[in-house]
C-alpha cells in the first residue's frame, strides 16, 4: 500500500488550493481514504474521509471550508480548501486501510497509527 500526497506549496490568506492523494498497491476503488493535517507544534489533526461511494465525513469543525472527493478511474483523493488562513498552515496527509489478504476496508481511518500514512504536503498560507 501506497500513498502520496501533492499539490501544497505556498498560497496567500483567501486563496484555494487542491491537495491531491496518489494511491497504489490495493483495490483503490474499494477503500476509504483520509486526510489530516499536522500544524506547526501542534497534534495530528483529522480532517475527514471519503468512502468507496464517494460519501463523505467531515470533522464537524472542518465543514465548510475543506471538500474531500475521490477519482477512482485515477486512484487519486483529494483535498480542496477554500479561502485559506494563515492557521491552515500545515503538513497535510492522507491515508487508508486499504486491503490485505483480499479484504478491503472501507473505513475512514482517524489517526496515523491506524493504516498507511504518506509524507504529507507542506501547505504555508501566507501574505
């Protein structure tokens, strides 16, 4: 199982960005994926997931702001944030279960000790 997140970079208060989430190695298309972010000296936070059907949960503090969709044909997650603030900056990562012994679990994983965990991205909003 593998992962990898792209598309941070440097972006300016108010601006978007779409983070993206490369997956192989497993059944994409039966797989829950996650996002969370890490800020400077603080906790891992989750963001929220997408399931195989493409339904969605959020962090009931993430709404509004943060879309989360899936592109099975690509096997690629994504992560859009809208009008972005300087404490949206952040390591951003995302991860699954994915499958093992041809079981795939559709569970939107919450914490990086659970499942597989790319690098993250590096988002810095700033003016």
């Amino acid at each position: 199982v593998q992962v990898v997140e792209s598309g941070g970079g440097f972006v300016e208060p108010g601006g978007s960005l779409q983070l993206s989430c490369a997956a192989s190695g497993f059944v994409f298309s039966s797989s829950a994926m996650s996002w969370a972010r890490q800020a400077p000296g603080k906790g891992l936070e989750w963001l929220g997931g997408v399931y195989s059907d493409r339904t969605t949960r959020y962090n009931d503090s993430m709404k509004g702001r943060f879309t989360i969709s899936r592109d099975n044909a690509k096997n690629t997650a994504y992560l859009q944030i809208n009008s972005l603030k300087p404490e949206d900056t952040a390591v951003y990562y995302c991860g699954t279960r994915g499958c093992k012994e041809k079981v795939c679990y559709d569970i939107v994983v919450e914490t990086t000790t659970d499942g597989y965990w790319g690098r993250g991205t590096q988002v810095i909003v700033s003016s």
